[in-house]
C-alpha cells in the first residue's frame, strides 16, 4: 500500500494567537489536497485558536514540543496530556534547534517519543547532520545513531506509525536545500536503519520527511523520490507558499 504524504509546517516562535487565526483563514482554502496529510505545528499558546480556526478543515494543529513527565514542577513546559486535551495529535520531537538552544539530547528525544507514544500522540522525530558531519563523510552514521536511540523501547506496531523527519541541519534556514539526491539517499538509509531494527513491513509503513529550505520550486522533484514522503517546512510553512507547496502534484 502506498505510503500517504505528510507535509507539515513548523511555525517555529512565530506568530501571535491572533495572527496564528489569520494564517490559517489565509491558508485553509490553499491547503487542500486529498493525497496528503496536512499539519500545521504552532507555537504552544497558539494551538487552541488555531484549531478554532481549522474546524471543519483537513488541517490538524500539531504542538513543536511536549516534555516526558505526565505533570508536576517544571516549569514552562507543556505535558502530553495537555496536547491531547485539546485534540492535538502530533508532535515534534528533537528538532535541532531544540538540541542547540535547549540541550536536548538523542536520550531526552527518546523520552519524549515514548511518552508522546504513550499519550497516542504521533511523533514527528527530527535527526540531520552538521555541515561539519556531512564534510567529514559521517552523515550517514551519525543520523542512523540518532534514529537508533530515539526509537529505543518503541513497538514495532508504535514506530509504523511514527513520523521521521530528515533535516540537514545546513539546510535550514539558509535557502540551501539538499539535491533531491542527498535527500533521497539519507531518507531511504533511515528507512534501511528502521527495517534492520523492525522488518521490511514497519520499514514500509513509517512515513520519513525532508526538511530544510523546502520551496514551491523544490517540493515536487522532492516529493516524488521513492523514500521521501513528505516535507517539515519552516519559512515557506508561513505564507500562501505553503499552499502550493501542499499541492506540489498539481
Ligand atoms: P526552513 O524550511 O525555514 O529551512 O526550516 C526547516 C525546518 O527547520 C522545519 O522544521
């Protein structure tokens, strides 16, 4: 059965509550397409309006965080059952700006993906190499490490049903997007790796994402490689581009 696309925008720390609704009436329209699953992860406080203003659309709202304890003294963070109160069904998970400004690490990204399993929330697990890494030939080690520590202790049947996203850490933010070749080739080793830690059927279901740079220009020829199944978006996730972008095999 063919994998359906998944293409999600990470808005990152943009967008106020009240802009957050005037982006998705501005989008919701432009973002329709049967062959794809479309998620918008916001900022925490603007999740609830967001969905507010989703309702009745095939936009599901999606957080960029979650910590690894069910409650308690921690200050500033969100718990899976405060997503999931609110219908939230997605989740990043160990985006690299994540683990350079707030010290995650491929340990903490594991917690958090077991416990976003837990909560029945998917995990969109983020892992890519350095411009330095990718230099030195390792890019292919250093991402399958990530990818065999943040899928310790998951079930077969949990990690089908995950979300990889592959982001070459040099390509975000930088308009730098990877060849359709480097993508291809990273994403069908993660999806190698995941078939040697399951079998051939999880490998086949899990859905792996490239991120970095992704534009109306790049999308399609991306989009198309057997092993990439989608995109995580960052800049082009804030304006109409994103509407094309979800539309990319129109
Ligand atoms: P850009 O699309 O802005 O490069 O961001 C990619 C990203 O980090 C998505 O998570």
């Amino acid at each position: 059965m063919a994998r359906k696309k998944i293409i999600a925008g990470n808005w990152k720390m943009n967008m106020t509550p009240s802009q957050a609704v005037a982006l998705v009436n501005t989008l919701k329209p432009l973002v329709v397409n049967e062959d794809v699953d479309v998620v918008f992860c916001v900022p925490a406080i603007d999740i609830i309006p967001a969905m507010e203003a989703a309702k009745g659309t095939n936009i599901q709202i999606g957080a960029e965080n979650m910590y690894f304890e069910e409650k308690g003294a921690y200050t500033g963070e969100i718990s899976p059952a405060m997503l999931t109160d609110v219908g939230v069904k997605y989740v990043i998970i160990g985006h690299s700006e994540r683990r350079e400004y707030f010290a995650e690490t491929d340990a903490t990204v594991n917690k958090k993906v077991l416990k976003a399993f837990e909560h029945g929330i998917t995990p969109i697990i983020c892992c890519g190499e350095t411009l330095t890494q990718r230099e030195q030939g390792i890019t292919i080690d250093f991402v399958r490490q990530q990818i065999k520590i943040a899928f310790l202790g998951v079930t077969a049947q949990q990690a089908a049903t995950a979300v990889i996203a592959y982001e070459p850490i040099w390509a975000i933010g930088t308009g730098k997007v990877a060849t359709t070749e480097q993508a291809e080739e990273v994403c069908k080793a993660i999806r190698d790796c995941i078939c040697e830690i399951y079998d051939e059927a999880t490998a086949e279901t899990i859905r792996i994402q490239y991120g970095g740079s992704v534009s109306v220009s790049s999308a399609p020829e991306l989009f198309a490689q057997p092993d990439i199944d989608g995109g995580l978006v960052g800049g082009a996730s804030l304006k109409p581009d994103f509407g094309a972008i979800v539309n990319y095999n129109k």
